[in-house]
C-alpha cells in the first residue's frame, strides 16, 4: 500500500509530525540526517521550519520557493511510515509545534 502524506508540522527540535492519508500521525526525528549532503541545506532552524511543506504527497522541504517537486529535498513516505513514531495529534496536547 502506498502511503500518502497529507499535513507536516516541523518542530523547534528538527522533528516533523507527519499527518497520513490513513489517519496515522507519525513523529520523524531528523537531525541524523542533518549536515550531510543536500540536508545541509535545511540545518538551520528557519530553513527547516519555513521550507517544510508537503510535495508531491510527501514530507519535503521547498529549498526553490516556488513548490516545485522536482527542486526540494523529500524523504520517502514508505519510509516515515515504518520508521516514525506513532503519536497522537500534537496541536491537542502542546503548542510547540511550528
């Protein structure tokens, strides 16, 4: 099955909550991945918060500015789905969600 991502919410500690098609929300840690290759480009706090956004139906951040998925940094929905963690909705139980 193919898992479509719907919602991202970047938090202050480089961790996105990922909202799916199915209803599942899964928390993705990604500062392993921050400082190596193109994630270089997303280290920073701003860069990470204000480029996140959904692209082509997964988690992306939109390093051109004008949501082209073919010019943004993406991580593979199947892949948030098996490694993130289940969470519950995060805008009802804090607000530290950017």
């Amino acid at each position: 099955m193919f898992h479509s991502v719907i919602q991202v919410k970047p938090t202050q500690d480089f961790k996105v909550y990922v909202y799916f098609d199915d209803g599942k929300i899964k928390l993705f840690d990604m500062t392993p991945l921050l400082g190596k290759g193109v994630f270089k480009q997303i280290s920073n706090l701003d860069a990470f918060t204000e480029k996140c956004a959904v692209l082509h139906h997964t988690l992306a951040w939109d390093v051109g500015g004008n949501f082209d998925e073919y010019n943004c940094i993406d991580i593979d929905p199947e892949t948030i789905y098996s490694t993130g963690i289940n969470v519950s909705d995060p805008l009802s139980a804090n607000d530290d969600v950017a």
